[in-house]
C-alpha cells in the first residue's frame, strides 16, 4: 500500500519562480518580502547575473528530463522584475526554452506591479508568450492608498494605465493579485477590479501567523473579520453577471467541495510543486515563509552545486507535500480537513516550539468562508439536498 506521504514524495517540481530584480521600486506598508523578519533580500544580487540565468535554464531542464515532464510554468518575480527591463526578461525565457526538451510546453508569467508596463515593454513581452499579472489592492486610487513609491508618492496613475495596456491585451492579461484590506469595501473592491477587465481576480490573506498575528482596525466586527470580507464578495461573483471572471479562491473551494484537487497552497491537500530561485541561484522555498522568521524559505541548495531533485529531499520542501499527515492533531480530525488543507503553510506558523503544526492563523476565516460557499453551491445544486461539508 502506498501513503499519501509517499505519493507525494514523487511529485516532481512543476512551476518554478525565478527571482530577476531583488528590489522593489513601491514601499507597500503590507508588504512581507522588505518589512518580513527575513532580510536575506539586502545580501543578494540585485538582477541576477547571466550566469546564473543559464544555470538555472540547465537546471530546469535537467528536472524536466529526469521526470519526462509534459509541461512546466515559469513565473518571473523579484522584487519587481521590470525593473531589469524586459531584456532580461525575455534572455531567461531563451536560455529555458533552448535547454528545455521540446516535448515539454513551457508557460511563462511576470507578475507585476504595473508602474514600469509601457506598450513597447507589453508588446516585447506578448510576443514572446508571456502572461502579466498585476498587483493591486482596488481599481481606484483610495483603495490604493497603501501602494506608495519610497517618496510616499502613490502608484497608481502608472498602475491604473498598465491595467488599461493590458485589458487591451485579454490573451497576454493573467489577472489581478489583491491583497485584503479590512478598512476597505469589499463591494467597492471587487466591483472596481472587475471593471477593470481581468481574466482571473485571487483575494489574498494578508501574510501572519500565530506569533506576528493578521491587521485587525478597530471597527473589525466579529470572530472572522476576513472571512466575512470574502463572504461578502463572493456573493457579489455569484449572483453578478456571468462574464468568464474567474476568482481563484473561490473557484479553488468549489472545486475542493465538488471533489477536485487543489491547485494552490491557499487550500487543499495537494502538494506543493513549486520552488523559487533567487538572484543569487540560491534554491528556496516560497516566498510567503518568510513572514515568519529570518531563514524560513532558505534551504542551503543552490543551483551551481544541487539539483532540484536533491531540493525535493529538503526537509523543508517534504513537509510541504506530506498532505493531512502534515496537520495537527485538530486539523486533521476537522470537518474541513479536505477543503481547507489547513490553509496557507506560513500562516501556521507559531514560534512556541510547535512550528507550522497548528491551524492556520486564518482558521475561523476560512471556516466561515468554506461552509458559505458550500450553501450557496448546495441551494445552487439542489436546495432539498445535504451540505457538502
């Protein structure tokens, strides 16, 4: 008999973040890369070096043929990776494409701040096969408030006309990234975002955990302040106007209830297939870690001297993959188990010894996000029937 441990354990990497500029040219007050305990960002390279990039590009391909893999995603990140300029950009799709078998479909992503998008930039960048997400908190500039430069200045007079580029483009637009802010309108929020004509919306928990708990204003009613935040605008994506948006974790959820795997860390039990390389060809875990204490991401792996399969041994990266075995003892005897998967890894984190073994930070949230979505779905599917969960 094989365990869920052990299939895990095979899974092989397939999204590979790679990190181009390790500098970001907006101060967001939220932000869990430059105000994290981690500050590994400060001793790295600012852009990676060529060097880097082609052994990165080898590496790629030397997992890609180890595991006869059919498809993999490539997502360039920094910092903001347009500060390097899309030349950069577009050398690293080379090198990976030119080491990758052919047999293999490479996708590659840049997500973006917007403030460096110009037309001939997008238009370098959609011809090569790129998708361009964007970050933002609103498709105003009040709920943008907190996207300043490091001058205070707001971003969004150059972030608002890379939206406009980009719904210009809907094959090349990947979606918008927005990350919760309890004193803004959740109505507000998604209806400005929507108007704003993405493909794809992901509502992202701000970055916390047990010890380094999430923002609540004052004001914040209730035991599950976020959760009533997402509640509120999913019905909003529910009972709206059908129009192909996809909002990612709710899309997520619904396909967790009516069976499916997940395919984010957000929820679910899948395993974790992706990691992350550094400007300096350090090999990391994901980013989120490092809201919870200085090293958390690391590995001691880096491209020139390990493979990616030796990063799939990493005690680090196998806890990730390990499923329910991977929960705590009130996690894994839970209603939601198979939904909620515990929620996001870094937001487990509490540093009184018991690591990322506890619930998720966010526990009481996605619990009254879950079993909304799953009445709505069961009125949906068949009012006279039993929940879901």
């Amino acid at each position: 008999m094989v365990c869920e441990t052990d299939r895990a354990a095979a899974v092989p990497f397939r999204q590979f973040v790679l990190k181009l500029h390790s500098r970001c040219n907006l101060a967001c007050t939220y932000c869990y890369i430059y105000t994290s305990p981690d500050r590994s960002w400060r001793h790295r390279p600012r852009a990676a070096p060529p060097g880097t990039v082609r052994q990165t590009a080898l590496r790629i391909a030397e997992h890609v043929s180890a595991h006869r893999l059919r498809e993999i995603r490539i997502d360039l990140h920094g910092g903001e990776p347009l500060l390097t300029g899309p030349g950069p950009l577009l050398d690293q799709a080379q090198a990976i494409r030119a080491a990758v078998p052919a047999q293999c479909a490479v996708h590659f992503g840049v997500q973006t701040n917007g403030t460096l998008l110009t037309a001939a930039s997008l238009g370098a960048l959609a011809d090569a096969g790129f998708r361009i997400g964007l970050s933002l908190d609103g498709g105003t500039a009040g709920l943008n408030r907190r996207r300043t430069d490091h001058a205070g200045r707001s971003s969004w007079p150059a972030a608002s006309r890379a939206a406009r580029l980009l719904a210009g483009r809907p094959g090349t637009f990947a979606g918008i990234l927005c990350t919760i802010d309890l004193t803004a309108d959740p109505a507000q929020v998604y209806r400005s975002l929507r108007a704003m004509g993405p493909p794809m919306l992901d509502f992202l928990l701000p970055h916390a955990n047990w010890s380094s708990p999430p923002p609540a204003p004052a004001g914040a009613a209730g035991p599950a302040p976020y959760g009533d935040w997402l509640c509120t605008a999913f019905d909003l994506w529910w009972d709206g106007p059908g129009q192909g948006l996809r909002v990612r974790l709710f899309t997520e959820i619904i396909g967790l209830l009516l069976g499916r795997p997940s395919s984010t860390e957000a929820v679910g039990l899948s395993p974790v297939v992706a990691l992350v390389v550094d400007t300096d060809g350090a090999i990391e875990q994901v980013d989120s870690l490092k809201s919870a204490y200085d090293g958390a991401a690391a590995t001691g792996l880096d491209v020139f001297r390990h493979s990616f399969d030796e990063a799939l041994a990493h005690p680090g990266m196998a806890a990730r993959r390990q499923g329910r075995d991977g929960l705590g003892d009130r996690c894994r005897s839970c209603a939601l188990v198979e939904v909620c998967g515990g929620g996001n890894y870094a937001h487990r984190y509490r540093d009184a010894g018991s690591g990322f073994r506890n619930p998720s930070v966010y526990c009481g949230d996605l619990e009254r996000l879950i079993r909304h979505i799953a009445r709505r779905l069961t009125a949906s599917l068949d009012p006279t029937g039993p929940l879901p969960i």
